[in-house]
C-alpha cells in the first residue's frame, strides 16, 4: 500500500462571513469525512476577509488513478454538497491538481 502522496488534491469556495461558521460545520460532517475514509490526509483552511470568507480544502492522494477512483470520473470535475448552492458564493467550476514535488511532513 502506497503511503507517500504524490498529488495533492485543491478545492476552494467562497461565503459571506455571516454564514461561514454555518458553512464550516457542514465542510466538517458533509465534504471532509468521505475524504478521510480514502485520502492519505486531509486538510481544511479558512480566510476570514471583510465582507467573505474562503475556504481551501487539500486531499493527498497516491496517484491519479487514486483521485479518478474517488470522483469515479474526471479527477477535476467538482462534486458539489448537496447544500453548497445555499452556502457558497459562486459554485466551484473545477478541483486543482498538483504534484507534490517535495513531501516533508515534519513541523518545528
């Protein structure tokens, strides 16, 4: 079993700030867990700004083949929550892919 990511995975959405805390709750039940039953790791950042509030989710995966297997398609093809129309600003038209070109999971 492959445990070093070798693509990381990068969906963004924006809300207006008066809805982001209910916004976040929902990433948390809805969108991260399917993520954390497959991905080799899971993180999800938010940006409060003036007026909206971003937020960036980034799943690692083995291999290509491992995201197409996860969205069972186009790896970049976004899969929309059932509730993201009500939450989000502007529906994300796409998902980032990158390589990971150096893994270093160590923090100081």
């Amino acid at each position: 079993m492959v445990t070093k990511p070798t693509i990381a995975r990068i969906w963004r959405g924006r809300t207006r700030r008066d809805v982001a805390d209910s916004y976040e709750s929902y990433l948390r039940a809805e969108g991260i867990p399917p993520l954390q039953e497959v991905a080799l790791g899971v993180q999800l950042f938010r940006e409060d700004r003036e007026e909206e509030t971003w937020f960036m989710t980034i799943s690692y995966w083995p291999d290509i083949q491992a995201t197409t297997a996860f969205t069972k398609g186009d790896p970049i093809k976004v899969h929309h929550l059932d509730r993201d129309a009500e939450f989000l600003i502007e529906l994300p038209e796409r998902i980032e892919l990158h390589r990971i070109l150096v893994h270093d999971p160590s923090l100081r």
